[in-house]
C-alpha cells in the first residue's frame, strides 16, 4: 500500500459509536468550573500585578516630591541663614 492510498484510508469518513451526539452535547452543557477557576484566577493575577505597579509608581512620585520638598526647605534654609547673616552686619 503506498503512502496516498493509506492516507484514503486513515481520512476516510467513519460513524461515531453510539451514544456520542448526546455525549458531546451533555459535555457542552457542564459548568465549566475550571475554566472560570483559571479565568478568575488570571483575573485576579492582572488586578494584583496592576494595582502593586500602580503602588509602586505611586510611591516613587511621593518619594521624588519629598525630595524636592527637602532640596526646597535646604535652600530655603540657606537662603535665611545668608539673610540674617547679611542683616546682622548691617546693623552693626
């Protein structure tokens, strides 16, 4: 038998077993419980993963601001320091 005619024969049409249309359609009809177990869980890993970057983003802004909170009270600093310094030699 060469390879085209054992290909006919391995593609050819065949009849189901008896029982199959209404194995498959009883099949269909379940609860998918563990699709939804790993569509909920997918769900849940996108919204922790998403919600802990938001976080992080939203710590590294409040951390960038403080720092310039700070550079602005050193300046600040300085700057009256330089000040009073200034006015105490004026009023000498």
């Amino acid at each position: 038998m060469n390879l085209e005619d054992e290909l006919k024969l391995a593609l050819r049409r065949k009849e189901p077993p008896p029982g199959f249309r209404q194995r498959v359609l009883a099949a269909t009809r379940r609860p998918r419980h563990p699709f939804r177990n790993l569509a909920a869980a997918a769900l849940l890993t996108l919204l922790v993963g998403g919600t802990t970057a938001h976080f992080i983003e939203e710590r590294r802004e409040g951390e960038r601001a403080k720092e310039q909170v700070l550079q602005a009270l050193r300046i600040t600093s300085h700057e009256l320091r330089d000040t009073r310094q200034h006015i105490h030699e004026l009023t000498k």
